[in-house]
C-alpha cells in the first residue's frame, strides 16, 4: 500500500514538472533518462494526488 506523501515531496514533483516544462519550451536538451525518472515522479505523485481528492470528497 502507497504511503500518503510529504508536502516536501508534492512540491519537489511540482517544482521538477515546471522546469521540464519550461526546458522543453526552450527546445532544451534535457537528458532523457533524468527526463523519464522526473516523469515517473511526477506520474506517481498525480496518481497520490488524484486518490487523495478522490478520498476527500467520499
């Protein structure tokens, strides 16, 4: 079972979702490998993110 996450950890994730972003505006080369670890991150703390509001508003 997943533990609820950190508020540190749902802005780190926050924080790394922006600077891809703002990287792959700039049509930067942000290294591929660092690039899928961040959206695996990313992918997961969505996922927390989603149940938490999901059990929220149960």
């Amino acid at each position: 079972m997943s533990r609820e996450l950190t508020p540190e950890e749902k802005l780190w994730c926050l924080e790394q979702t922006i600077a891809i972003v703002k990287d792959a505006g700039r049509g930067g080369g942000t290294n591929m490998r660092d690039a899928a670890g961040v959206l695996q991150s990313i992918y997961q703390t969505l996922c927390a993110l989603r149940r938490d509001a999901i059990d929220e508003a149960s």
